[in-house]
C-alpha cells in the first residue's frame, strides 16, 4: 500500500510541471523558432546579394549596390549619390518585394 502511495505522489509532481512543460513548447515553437529561421533566412539573403541588386534599407532607403565588402554595402541612391551601409541594414522583405516587382 505505501508503494501505490508513493507512485501516485510521484505521479502527481510530474503532472504539476506539465502545464509548465507545455508552456514552454508553446513559446518555442511559436516565437524562438519562426525568429531563428528569419535570421537564417536575412543571413542567406545578404550573402547572396551582389552589384547591381536593388535593395532597400530598414531606414527606407532605395539604392542599387556599387560596392561590397566583407561587413558593408556601397549603395547608389537617385542623383549618383552613394551611401555605405552596414550589410545588416539591408531590410529582407523590402528588398525581395522591390525585386519581385521587376
């Protein structure tokens, strides 16, 4: 009898954490990782982009890249102005709408 006691009390811990436990693959599977996968995602975007691609920035800035370096982009903007951006400027889903118009 002190054996079913104890396997119910037992039973009965593991069944406490589980709303935890749930909680906790929830948020992973709905916020960690979608943002892991957009990360990845910008990450093979920038290092696929080359001169001549269109682009626009997270600040909204329309250009075409001149230029690239290991950590920037050399960007034209209207007017034959130029503007050196970090790559991780560069906005994903505006660059890839602008270039899907084209």
């Amino acid at each position: 009898m002190t054996a079913a006691i104890l396997l119910q009390a037992a039973s009965g811990g593991i069944m406490s954490f589980l709303p935890m436990i749930l909680i906790i693959v929830v948020f992973y599977f709905f916020m960690i990782r979608p943002q892991m996968k957009k990360a990845k995602d910008h990450k093979k975007f920038i290092e696929e982009l080359k001169r001549g691609d269109k682009v626009i920035t997270n600040a909204g800035i329309h250009g075409k890249i001149v230029d690239i370096t290991d950590t920037t982009f050399l960007i034209e903007v209207e007017g034959g102005t130029k503007i050196r951006f970090e790559k991780s400027a560069v906005s994903l889903d505006a660059s890839k709408a602008l270039n899907a118009k084209a």
